[in-house]
C-alpha cells in the first residue's frame, strides 16, 4: 500500500484565528477564562476587566 503525503500547516496558536473569525481574540480570551489559565491569583475584579477589554459597561 503506498502513503499518501499529507500536507500539514502550522496553526497561529489561536484556533478562532485559523479558522478567520472576526473576534478570535475576544473567543480565544473567553475560552482561557473559562478554562482557569488567565486568573490564578487574580482578584475577581482583575479578571473582569481582562475578559472586558479593559472597560467597564
């Protein structure tokens, strides 16, 4: 059986990105928020203005 030769592409590190979503930084910011990685150690206030921009609303 031959092998095929299977092209691969590096990914940006941000799926959202590689699949050309608009916001994919804002989905990406999301996604580590939900998954704990950006707010160990971070007041809860800290952690609301990461996942706002920065802004309040």
């Amino acid at each position: 059986m031959a092998r095929k030769r299977i092209e691969v592409e590096a990914g940006s590190g941000n799926v959202f990105a590689d699949l050309g979503y608009p916001d994919a930084r804002e989905r990406s910011l999301k996604v580590e928020l939900a998954m704990g990685r950006r707010n160990r150690g971070q007041s809860p206030i800290a952690v609301s203005r990461l996942s706002s921009g920065g802004h309040w609303q």
